[in-house]
C-alpha cells in the first residue's frame, strides 16, 4: 500500500521540548508529552540527584547515540541498503543490537509502507515520527524500535504502548486507515531482543488522558 507520506517538516527542539510545525498548526511532540507527564519523572530526578548532573547527561547522551545508530542501521536495512557489509567500525554494541534488531523485526514484517514519516493528529493535537508502519503477520501495525540495557517487562513499558497508539491514531486520522496493532521490538545489549504486540485500543483513554496533563502542566508553568 502507498501512501503521500510527509518525511520532512521544521521542527524546534528546546530543552523544554520538540514543537512540530505542521501545515494544520504547530503541535508537541508526542514523546514530549509523555515525557512531561510520565510518573517516572520522580525517579528520574532521584537517579539524577544520586549520580550528578554531568554523569547523567554522559550516560543519556551514550544512549541517545545508540539508539540514533541502531535505528539509522535498521532504517537503512528495510530501505533495501546492505547495510551488514559497511558495520565493521561500529562499537561491537552496536553491531550486535542492530543485527538482532533486524532480525527480530524480520520474523513478521511483510509489508513496510514507510519509515521515519511524520504524524500528527489534529483532533488531539500532537505530532511524532514513527519508526515503521506496515503489515506485521498480516495485519496493518505501527512498529516502533527500541533499545535497552536490560530485558523489560510489559509493565514496565506502558508508554511506548501509548506512544504506538498515539502513532496508530494520527495515521488513521491522516490516511484513513483502521490500524489497531502496534509492536514494539527492543533490542538488549547483551541479551536476546523482545517483541511485544498489543491492541492500541486499550491505551487510548490514557493517550488522551496524558494529553490533557500536558496542558496542564505547561498552563502551570507559564504562569
């Protein structure tokens, strides 16, 4: 199936968050609002606290890097580029989470209508980049990637879930589409990747709930 998809758009990223500006308006990233609305901020500040400000950015910045390698890799590979051949001077890492990455992506993607478009929806006002959307074991899905340093539970994980059904939403919204399934592939250093295939229904009423916490938070701060 082909689509009009938009890959390219102004986008600003401040330290308070990335703003879309899309033909319809300017709209928060959706990675933006969980991020401010996620209950993990608490101990996100007490693991800051713990280990410092600079070690902290250190170690986000080793994982933000990763994770930008990994899926420019994965990205490049379903766009038909040979992308084992050219990974020789990579961290070992990062050869070996990309590989098993693709593969475990592999297992059941059979359609890939497109990667790293942008979304936005207008009835919800957010905008986001998804990795993939396409047929995963015959059923149209969002496919999102991820990496870690440990294997994760679903519980542990309920926002990439949100995420996906937020993607899940503004596609439908912008293309037509009923997509319903979402999967989310980690790849672990170290360990066997995972894959977790939900419904999005499920995590709609919290996709909107967090949506309205955002403007909370933000009419919060501008006060």
């Amino acid at each position: 199936m082909k689509f009009n998809y938009i890959t390219d758009m102004q986008v600003d990223t401040l330290p308070t968050g990335r703003t879309y500006h899309t033909p319809d308006g300017s709209y928060p990233s959706l990675t933006t609002i969980l991020g401010k609305t996620s209950p993990n901020q608490v101990w996100l500040q007490k693991w800051k606290d713990r280990v410092g400000e600079e070690e902290a950015a250190r170690v986000s910045k080793e994982a933000t890097d990763r994770g930008t390698w990994v899926h420019e890799i994965a990205e490049r590979h379903f766009n038909g580029e040979d992308v084992f051949s050219s990974m020789g001077n990579l961290p070992a890492d990062v050869r070996q989470m990309s590989i098993d990455l693709i593969n475990i992506v592999k297992t059941g993607v059979e359609e890939v209508w497109g990667q790293e478009q942008i979304l936005w929806s207008n009835r919800y006002q957010y905008a986001g980049r998804t990795d993939m959307v396409g047929v995963w074991k015959g059923v149209p899905s969002i496919i999102d990637f991820k990496t870690s340093k440990k294997p994760k539970q679903a519980k542990q994980i309920k926002d990439y879930f949100i995420q996906c059904c937020g993607y899940a939403v503004a596609h439908n919204e912008m293309y037509g589409t009923g997509i319903k399934n979402i999967v989310v592939a980690i790849t672990v250093e170290g360990k066997d990747p995972q894959l977790f295939e939900k419904s999005a229904v499920p995590f709609l009423p919290e996709l909107k709930y967090r949506r309205s916490e955002y403007d909370k938070i933000m009419a919060q701060t501008a006060r």
